[in-house]
C-alpha cells in the first residue's frame, strides 16, 4: 500500500536523505529496502522545504532538514570518496579488474587518473616556483593600467 503512515524514524530518514541531496526516486527505494514502506516521489518531496511540495512542512522537520543540510555540507571528512587514498584504492581495483578483462585501454586511463591523483591534478593546490624550486621573482615594476578612450560606445 502507498503512502501507509510512515514511522517517526522513516521521516527522519526522508528529512536526512533529502538534506544530503538524494533524489527523490533513490530515498523511494531505499525507504522501501529499509523500513519496508512504499512511498511515493512526490510524499518524498513534501519533506523538502526548498520544494513547492514542502512548502508547508513544520517547523520540527524544517530544523531537521536545515540542520542535517549543514552538517553534510560542511563535513565531507565522513565522506569516503573525498579522502585521496579511498580514490587510489578504488582506482586500483578498477585498473587490476579492467587489466584482468584484457580492457587495456581502460586500464591505461585509469593509471593516468591514479597519477593525476597524486600529482594534486584534482586538488586546488599548486605549488609556484621559480627556476630550480627557487622563489618566483618579484615584479621590478608596478603594473600600470591605462584607461582606453570609449570612442562613443560607453
């Protein structure tokens, strides 16, 4: 039956699934493997207050919502994925499973990815330097900005 009166631990679970940005057809179903309820998209969308749909949502499960939506934004050390080393482990697994299958082709891109990884390639982080890993030089002279005649366009 759809939409049977869902447990307080069942919103809960919808409030949170929805705060850390599943859809709703992914918390559909792992409402269903979990607390063995069917529930609609659109009951899923009524618990979130940034839908049309959870517009009128009360207050408790707002506070919910909000609170788990910054914790899961601010803290991604709980996520897995985000640590290099997890990224490195599942890279090898999928190289040595692609070199197994005789996928070569595949097996290169990903101990390209793997070497990417550990060159910072996807970080924001890089290392400036100048020739031999001295310090870059400084300017010698000021930069000077010269204001260009708008010749009747501006």
């Amino acid at each position: 039956m759809a939409n049977a009166k869902l447990s307080e631990a069942a919103k809960t679970f919808i409030v949170q699934s929805v705060a850390c940005f599943d859809t709703p057809s992914v918390v559909v179903e792992a409402v269903r493997k979990e607390f063995g309820a069917q529930v609609t998209r659109q009951t899923v969308e009524g618990y979130d207050p940034t839908k049309k749909a959870g517009a009128a949502l009360s207050a408790k499960w707002r506070a919910l919502f909000e609170e788990t939506r910054k914790t899961f934004l601010e803290d991604t050390a709980t996520i897995a994925i985000s640590h290099r080393a997890v990224r490195l482990r599942a890279l090898q697994r999928m190289a040595d499973k692609a070199e197994t299958m005789g996928n070569m082709s595949l097996a290169a891109q990903l101990h390209k990815q793997a070497a990417e990884e550990v060159g910072n390639a996807y970080t924001n982080r890089r290392e400036l330097t100048g020739k031999d890993g001295k310090d870059l030089p400084a300017p010698t002279a000021p930069v000077t900005i010269f204001q260009l005649p708008d010749n009747g366009r501006g």
